[in-house]
C-alpha cells in the first residue's frame, strides 16, 4: 500500500494488546487518549470488528487490507462498510513514536492478513 494520504489519521502514541471475555483487543491511541483506533475479534475467529474514535464509527469485516510500510498501518476499508465511517476509504496509522506497536501488530497479524 505504501504511505498515502489517508481520510483518517491517528498518530499513535502507545498501542494495547487485551483479552477479556474470549475475546482479543487490539488498540492504536494517540497521546491525548481522543484518538483510536480498535480491532477486536472472538478469539475462535470470526470476523474482525474495526472502529475510529467512536463505536458509532465501527463495523463488523470492515477492513478491506491491512498492510505496514514506512511506519505506520494503512488500512483500507470495504467499500460497502465506508458509510459506518463518515464515508471515509482509508486510515492511517503513524506509528513512529508508538509504544508497544510491534507486540499490537503481532496480535493484529494474527486477526488480519497484515502485508
């Protein structure tokens, strides 16, 4: 995918990796804790629930591709999923000066087919 210019962005400053109730948590959050970005799947499987900012702003299988390049997440949403995120197509993650990413991009690697 390569760094592009993303509809959302979320410059991450630390990055978590939960379980609770058999399910897996993977979080992106910037400095001031206003902005996110969330993934979340069963741990059996299943699809893979993705929001920004707001569970209003999520949707279950809404991640198109999901790749890592020049540091930071692309992450390319389904077409049809676009409106549940104000019609964005894309969202970046900057993942620079974010604490924990490699062990949340492990976790997500499993959830995902990261590139």
């Amino acid at each position: 995918m390569g760094v592009t210019m993303a509809d959302l962005v979320v410059k991450a400053a630390y990055a978590t990796v939960a379980e609770e109730d058999g399910t897996r948590f993977v979080g992106f959050v910037d400095a001031l804790d206003e902005h996110y970005v969330l993934f979340r799947q069963p741990l059996t499987g299943g699809p893979v629930w993705f929001e920004v900012n707001d569970e209003d702003f999520g949707a279950d299988d809404a991640v198109a591709l999901a790749a890592v390049a020049d540091g930071s997440l692309e992450i390319a949403i389904r077409p049809e999923k676009a409106g549940r995120f104000g019609y964005a197509g894309s969202v970046a993650v900057r993942l620079k000066a974010c604490e924990g990413a490699e062990a949340a991009l492990e976790a997500l690697a499993g959830m995902l087919d990261l590139r």
